[in-house]
C-alpha cells in the first residue's frame, strides 16, 4: 500500500494537492466582484463569504481567523482580498494574518480603486501573476503523514451507516497508520453515540473535552424551544430508511474507524497532533466542510446515501456512496460506490483500501466529481444576530 501521495511541498514543510489563488470578499458586498475576478482566471478560487458587515464582534473575529486560515491553507499559492472599504470586518486585519503564510497576499479596496470594474481589471492581473509560477509545476512524492483529511455524511440513508461510513472509517485507520490527520466533525448528529465516542477518547482529558462538547450541544439545541430531537432523523433520512437519531449517531460515527479520538477541536480550528481528532462543527453540511479546510483539510472525504453534490472552493471534496440506485441516478456527482459490501461482495476493509487508493490519486491530482462540476459551496457558522 502506497505510503506517498504527488503532492507540492511549500516553504513552511508542509504540502499541498492543489495550486489554487483564493480569491476573498471581505464583506457580502464585495461579493459580486471577487466574482467577477475569480471567473476570469483559471486556476482562481471563490470564497462566497457574505457577512463581514453588521455582526457581533465575535461572529466578525471567527469569520477573520478562518478566512485567514484559507488563504494560508497548502493548497493556496496566493490570495486577494477583495474589500469595499467600509465594512466592519477590517480587511487590513486579514490580510496581515494571511501574510503570516509563505503564499503572498494582496488587499483590494473597490472604493479606493474606482469601482467594480478596475478592481476587477487589478485582481485579473494579480491572480494572473501569483499562479505564473505555477504553471507547470511538477509534483514530489510527499508521505501521507503531511496529508490532513476531512469526514463529513450528509443525506444519509441506511446504507451510510451500513456500508459507506464503515468503509471511510478503515480509511481513516489507514491514513492514521501512516502518520496523517483525520478530523471527524457534526457534533449534533453525533448526539445518541456519546457512549462509543467516550471510549474512544485517548485520554481522560480529551474524554471530559469531548463529553462537555457534545452536553453543551444538546443544551443549546434544547434552549431554542424547539424540539431538535423531533427533527432527526431528517424527513430524508426516514425516507432513506434511518429510523432513530441514535440509529444516525452510531453510523455516523463510524467514520472515525477505530483509532482513537487524540484531541477535541473548536470550529475550525486545525489539528495539532496525527491521529483522529474530533471538531466542534454542525452537522449541516456546507458549514462542516467550510470548518474542516479551513483546519487544513488536503481534502474531505464525504459520504452520502441519497445524493449531496456539493464541494468546498480549494479542497477535493471525495464522494462515498453504500446506495447502488443513487450511484447510477447520480453518477456525474459521485465518486466512489462501495454497495457491493451490502451484496457480501466486498469488506469494509476492501473497501477502505479502495477508498485509500483514490483519495491518494486526487491527493496526486485526479479531479473528483464536485470539483469537475466547479462545486465551490462556502458557509462560514454564524452564532450571533444580523443587525
């Protein structure tokens, strides 16, 4: 089994998968013209950030720190942040923690500069000059040790937690194995699991950390006053035949396989040791995944019965399906079927390592599926009031 993966080492040690511009709006209204920018250069990547603006400060605080962890994540060569020049987010702020990095960064301020259209005529240019080093540039072997990889399910059915989610989690095992980062996520659809997840802590410190999280989750779910338990499983996932929150938590859980949970993560916040780690995320899909890079994921490994295309702007996002009908209904948007374990025709085992094989081959360059159709799904998690 391949211990390596062709990948671009960076100044910093680390390496990256992708060679990618991150193209970031400071603010909803600068939206449309990091837009504009990003359509005009292959190669450049969105971030369809939307607040920045009319937040609390520590609403404001989180969406700068993880902005700024995009654009110093490996696969990001360069940013440009685009600002208008009033919002309350301070663009300045973020482009100084962005140049932290190796990657150079450059600030754009469209009320500066004159408007949509020279700020768009700039940013070409800049996104232009950062990716020219670029071109063509030959990967390295890198070890799977430097590769750190997101879970994530959504529109589950009974066959994640049968077949797919089984599956990733001998994945996980086997990227832990070589040294390399795992990071389970969704804290409140693992609410119903909270006896697997305490014996799989590493130590008790991480067991108390962990516990505290998913126990604080359901307070705040439950202080709403709505009945978040009478939600889940979702309408879909019923269709899809999951008959139990509990029954949801324990499939999902099985993502993280067997290793133990080393860590317990704030939302996006980046792993600092090997091994599983456990991240403080939703369990809504967009707002995990856009947590999971923004810690640093090379790429997200995301499993799904009944069919989610989305993807995230500068990591590969793998598609894991146990369901055969989707599979075929959906074959644009997935990237891998692994329902012959349903038929006995393969392991979890077996099917981990196929898993393995492929998150290597994109780690190297393959495309996925979400990133073939431009997927570039991006929601930062807001705690406080729009005013």
């Amino acid at each position: 089994m391949s211990d390596f993966f062709m990948g671009y080492p960076r100044q910093d040690g680390s390496a990256g998968v992708r060679n990618l511009v991150a193209v970031i709006p400071s603010c909803g209204c600068a939206l449309h013209t990091a837009s504009l920018i990003a359509s005009q250069v292959p190669g450049a990547a969105l971030l369809s950030y939307t607040g920045g603006c009319s937040e609390t400060e520590a609403d404001t605080e989180l969406a700068t720190r993880l902005l700024a962890q995009y654009g110093r994540h490996p696969n990001v060569v360069g940013s440009i942040v685009v600002s208008l020049g009033c919002e309350m987010l301070n663009a300045a702020d973020l482009a100084a923690r962005i140049a932290r990095g190796v990657a150079p960064v450059e600030l754009l301020t469209i009320q500066k500069l004159g408007g949509t259209r020279p700020t768009v005529e700039r940013g070409v240019a800049l996104a232009r000059q950062m990716l020219a080093p670029y071109a063509g540039a030959a990967r390295q072997k890198c070890p799977v040790a430097a590769l750190t990889v997101g879970l994530e399910c959504g529109g589950s059915d009974a066959t994640s937690g049968l077949a797919a989610n089984p599956a990733v989690g001998a994945f996980s095992d086997l990227i832990v194995a070589q040294g390399g980062k795992v990071i389970l996520a969704e804290t409140s659809e693992l609410l119903g699991a909270e006896h697997v997840l305490r014996e799989r802590a590493a130590s008790p410190e991480v067991e108390a950390r962990l516990m505290a999280t998913l126990a604080q989750c359901e307070r705040t779910l439950k202080a709403t006053g709505e009945d978040f338990f009478g939600k889940q499983p979702t309408p879909g996932n019923v269709q899809g035949g999951i008959t139990t929150v509990e029954e949801k938590a324990l499939g999902d859980v099985r993502k993280g396989g067997t290793s133990p949970i080393v860590d317990v993560l704030t939302y996006g916040e980046p792993p600092k040791r090997p091994g599983l780690s456990f991240m403080d995320t939703p369990g809504n899909d967009l707002a995990s995944v856009t947590a999971l890079v923004a810690a640093g994921a090379h790429l997200v490994v995301f499993t799904t019965g009944r069919g989610n295309p989305m993807g995230n702007a500068i990591a590969p996002v793998i598609k894991v399906t146990g369901n055969a009908e989707t599979f075929a209904r959906m074959r644009e948007d997935m990237d891998l079927d692994v329902s012959a374990i349903l038929r006995g025709e393969e392991t979890w085992e077996e099917a981990g390592r196929r898993i393995y094989a492929f998150a290597l081959r994109v780690a190297s360059g393959e495309p996925t599926a979400a990133e073939a159709l431009g997927h570039a799904e991006f929601v930062l998690l807001r705690s406080g009031p729009i005013y």
